[in-house]
C-alpha cells in the first residue's frame, strides 16, 4: 500500500490467522460480523473482506445465513492436503536444487537464523511465519509461479491443522530440518533435500493429533471396534 499503513481488512485477517496459529481461536469458533466490526473499529465491507480471504486460503468457513466459523479439517482432509503438499514440495525442492545462486542460498541462511531466534524468544507467530516463509522461499527459488501458487495454499490450510491440532509447545516445522535441507540444496544434492523435506513433511503430519477431529471419535472408535477389522452381520 501506498501509506506503507496496514490495511482495515488485512489487519483483521492478520489478527484471526494469529489466532488460530496461537490457539485462541480453535475449530468451529464462530465469527459473528457484527462483532469483529466492534472489535476492530472497521465496518462490514473490511470484516467481508477478511472473511472471503480466510474462506479462500481454506481457514474459515462461510456459512450461508449462518455467518463464518473458523473452519474443522478432518482426518481425511488432513491426508489429501499433506499428500499433495508432498507432491508439490518434491518439485519445487527438486527445482531450487538446479536454480538457486549462491546469494539466494546465503539469504536463506540468515532468514533461518531469523526463526532460530525467534524460536529461542519463543516468538510463536513470528516462529510459524518464519517457519512457513522458509518453504515458500524455496518455492521463490524454484522459479515456477504455478507450483508456488499451489504451495501458498496448501500451507495454509496447514498452519490451521498444525496451530489447531499439533501438542502444544512443539514447533510449526523443526529448525534443524529446515538446516539440513538447505545444507543439500547449497550441495545440489536434489536427492539428498527432497529426502530431508519429504521426512520433514511426514513428521509434522505425524505429530497431529487427528483423534480431536471431527468425526474422528464416532462410535466404532468409541466402542472400540476397528471398521477395516469388521465381520459382516451374518
């Protein structure tokens, strides 16, 4: 913007995504129009705005007549967007290894001291902006606008698992990792990164805790029983 000033409408969504990140605002937590207007002294148009962002990159949910929620991913969901954010992470790294410079590896390095030290200040918005920055400057460097258009938002809508449903206290992606897949690509070993980033990718996946999904808890887990393990009713 001109001003260099945020705007009404991005410091609303700014405020929300935070908030999911920090966990103030979990799943299914409704957002009633009139009341985001009182809180941040804006009117109904910036509020929409927002709202229709959030709706896009996958972290509310827009019901008709029935006004905006923060948004539930399932189980399910949880593994369409994991396995395409692999597919789409595996190309790009797989790019960056063969068009990154030298200079673009440097500035990459001191963006990760950035998250090292926001991690040590425990920093948590800055840790998970700068954790998710990191991905999305190897996209940069892929040189693919497609594919990084993909990546922006499928990490989206996993900032909003990971903030809403990864044990608190662990970070949005480790800080190591993210070292090692750099020191490959500063190799042009695509190999060697595609290896750490694909291990990296499934570890966060594993550490989310889809049992306090919805619909994770029906009544054959509640029971005990393991559908896939069912006879049929004789």
């Amino acid at each position: 913007m001109k001003s260099g000033k945020e705007s009404a409408d991005a410091r609303v969504y700014r405020s929300i995504f935070e908030g999911v990140l920090n966990r103030r605002l979990a799943p299914g937590t409704k957002l009633p129009e009139p009341e985001l207007c009182a809180l941040f002294g804006v009117g109904r148009a910036a509020v929409r705005r927002a709202l229709e962002k959030l709706a896009y990159d996958g972290i509310v949910v827009l019901r008709p007549n029935r006004g905006a929620v923060i948004a539930q991913p399932t189980r399910e969901e949880t593994r369409a967007i994991f396995e395409a954010r692999r597919s789409v992470e595996r190309a790009l790294v797989e790019l960056a290894a063969e068009r990154a410079s030298a200079a673009d590896i440097a500035a990459l390095r001191g963006q990760l001291d950035e998250e090292h030290e926001a991690m040590h200040r425990f920093d948590q918005p800055s840790w998970a902006r700068l954790a998710s920055a990191f991905h999305l400057r190897i996209a940069t460097l892929a040189g693919n606008a497609i594919l990084e258009h993909y990546l922006s938002e499928l990490i989206s809508r996993c900032s909003l698992i990971v903030g809403a449903y990864e044990p608190a206290g662990n970070a949005p992606c480790e800080h190591d990792e993210h070292t090692a897949i750099l020191d490959h690509l500063e190799a042009r070993d695509a190999a060697g990164a595609i290896a750490h980033m694909m291990a990296h990718l499934r570890s966060l996946e594993a550490r989310i805790e889809t049992s306090r999904m919805p619909g994770a808890n029906g009544l054959a887990h509640l029971l005990g029983i393991d559908p896939a393990q069912r006879t049929a009713v004789e």
